[in-house]
C-alpha cells in the first residue's frame, strides 16, 4: 500500500530529538527553529513530559468521555491560572481544525445564526467549517463552499464597521488570528482587534480568537490577543498545548451555556492527552517560559535587522517572520540542506521562525552564526552591524 501523496517532504528521516536539536538516520544533528509547525513548546522530549506520559501510560491511557476523567478538571485549573482565564470553561479535543470547529459551530448554536466574518491570508484548518473559513480556494472543496463566511482585509477597520452596519445582526462570529501564520506573520493591529470586540459587543456576535498557532505563550503572553488587551469570548489552541502529543482545546466564556450533546468527541481529553498538557503548562510555569520567550524573541529580531536581504521583520516573542530579497530567496533550503537547520516558510518569499520557548541564549547565537554564514555563501556582500565583515 502506498501513502496518500499530499506532503511535499524533505528527504530526511529524523530518528531522535531532544530540546531544540533534532538528529537523523545517520547521526546529523539538526538545530530545529521551527518547532514542526509551532508545535514544540518545551523543547523535543523534554524529560519531565515524557515521565508525565510514561507514568499516565502505566496507569490508564485511554477512556471515553462517558467517565469522569478528573485529569481534565486538573489540566482545567491549571490552564485558567496561567492563562489568566479562571472563569472560562474547557472542552478538549484533539487538533487545531477541530478546535475551530468546535468554536465555529458553537457561536452559531449560541447566537442562532449564520453568518462567519474571517479574513484575507486567515488558515483555519482544513475540516467543513474550518477550511470554509480559511482563504484558499485550492483546499476547499466543493463540498465545503458556503455563502456564509466572509472574507474581509486584514486590519481594515472601515470594512468591518461596513460589513457590520450592514449585516450585524445576522452575524455569529468572527475568527481571527491574533498574528497570521501561514498568512506570513501578518500581525493584526491592537485597534483591530478592540473594533473586533466593540463590534461584536454592540451585535451580539461571538469573538473567536484562533490562537492555535500564535497562543500559548509563543509571543511572550499566553495568548496572543492579551496583548491588545481585550478578551474574546472563545480561544482555540492546540499545536504548542502537547508539545507533539495530539492534544487541542476551546476555552469558552461564562455567559455561553453548555447543552448536553452540543459538543463531543471520542479522544479528546483523554488521559494521555491530558498527562501531555498539564506537563506542557508545568514546564511553562515553573521555568517561566512567557518572560523567556519575550526577551529572547526581542534580542533575535533585534540582531536579525543586522542583517542584509532581510525586509520586513517582524512578529512578537517567538513567532517571527522575515522577507528575503531574491538573492535569498534558496536560504531557506540552503539552511537546511547544508547547515542542518530547520526554518518555516510562508509563500512567497517569508521566512518563519517558530522555535520552542525553551530556546536559550547560546542556541539563538548559534542560529545567528549560521545565519550569517549562509547568507555570506549565498550574497556574498559585506553584512552590517553584528556581523559587519572587514574587507
């Protein structure tokens, strides 16, 4: 049997991880800055997670929701004292698709209504109600077109005071991501994000706040709406919740009523998923992960603007992105094929950094060397700042 071809994949077989190297079949270490997609947290096996699993597994690893599970009452807690979010409540699931879901249909349920407000270069996830809601034509299928969600450009505010002063009652929600990531770490305006809250206060619509990708402490606050300083009626997350185990989650504010048979699910919460998280949230906790992550993304993009042929950089914590100029435009492959580091990437020409919020000092130097090696291979011109080269 062959596997279902939809992954343009690297020929590389990694076989062992640890923090924020990761090695292949043959013994080559890789420093990994990319996280595989914003997904490690606390670095690749990080040993207290792993005994967290271990010690799970050899009790129960897995039980339907028709149980009490008090893990999740546990992870629960937890989630609400470091999010600052005491008051909301929990439901698990298991990606960020079905988080967006889950919250996708959850506003329609407690508003009544239809109508979806999403934005230009938004990624959702690729299920029914996700993907509908996420700008690209080329992953929705036919099935999955509806009239009901509408696309507005990011960051206009005159657009969405348009939409809504036309249609604001038949609004259920609107869904954004606090930074784009695959939109090219597009970083929503804070005023954009406050007209979002005004506006769906005044027309009784739900505000979700994607934060699969750019939440849970990525940007130096463990969500990334906090830095606008209002608060959304749903968040989603998932990707850095797990640190690799599959593990998602809505948190939902108090005024939105739960129904039995509204939501569920099979795997989500379970036990496993549960050790994974709680561990996730006690590694964050205790080595202060959200200070770490702020200052250390500050002190890369302030060394990467020392840098020639790189535009435009951008992002908070450690969610970072960059243009490079076109004689760059192979650096990200460059990085990987000969320097062994693993980099995102955004189409066209954006470079994403989305290392784990472990990442130390001298890691990020070591980046930085390399970086600065490679760019000199590929544009060999003199670097400024830094790493300005004596000729």
């Amino acid at each position: 049997m062959k596997l279902f071809d939809v992954y343009p994949i690297n020929d590389i077989t990694i076989v062992r991880a640890k923090d924020c190297y990761v090695w292949d079949e043959n013994g080559i270490q890789y420093l990994d800055m990319y996280g595989g997609h914003a997904v490690i947290s606390i670095g690749h096996t990080h040993s207290h997670w792993v005994k967290r699993i271990e010690e799970q597994l050899n009790q129960i690893a897995f039980y339907s929701n028709s149980i009490k599970i008090p893990l999740q009452q546990e992870l629960a807690d937890k989630l609400g004292k470091i999010s600052g979010k005491n008051n909301f409540q929990l439901f698990l699931c298991n990606s960020g698709a079905e988080a967006n879901e889950n919250a996708l249909k959850l506003a329609s349920f407690h508003t009544g209504r239809k109508k979806i407000i999403a934005f230009s270069k938004s990624f959702h996830g690729r299920t029914s109600l996700a993907v509908a809601a996420t700008d690209n034509p080329a992953i929705i299928a036919p099935v999955n077109g509806t009239d009901n969600v509408a696309f507005l450009p990011y960051n206009d505010e005159e657009a969405l005071k348009e939409y809504f002063q036309k249609y604001g009652r038949d609004i259920a929600a609107v869904i954004v991501e606090a930074i784009q990531g695959v939109g090219g770490i597009a970083i929503a305006n804070e005023s954009f994000l406050q007209i979002i809250r005004q506006l769906c206060n005044e027309n009784g619509a739900l505000f979700i706040a994607d934060e699969v990708q750019c939440g849970y402490g990525r940007t130096g606050k463990f969500f990334c709406l906090d830095h606008a300083n209002v608060d959304a009626d749903i968040y989603t997350m998932a990707k850095g919740m797990g640190n690799g185990f599959p593990v998602g989650g809505i948190l939902i504010a108090p005024h939105i009523q739960p129904k039995h048979g509204m939501l569920g699910t099979t795997f989500g919460g379970n036990h496993l998923a549960c050790a994974a998280a709680l561990a996730v949230l006690e590694i964050i906790e205790q080595d202060s992960l959200l200070e770490k992550a702020k200052g250390h993304g500050q002190y890369l993009m302030n060394e990467l603007k020392n840098f020639d042929g790189l535009k435009n950089i951008r992002g908070k914590g450690l969610m970072i992105g960059f243009d490079v100029s076109g004689e760059l435009k192979e650096l990200r492959k460059y990085l990987l094929q000969t320097h062994h580091v693993f980099t995102g990437e955004a189409k066209p020409n954006v470079m994403r950094l989305l290392p784990s919020l472990s990442i130390n000092r001298k890691q990020l130097d070591e980046f930085l060397d390399i970086m600065k090696k490679a760019i000199e291979e590929l544009n060999p011109h003199p670097l400024k700042g830094r790493f300005e080269t004596v000729l």
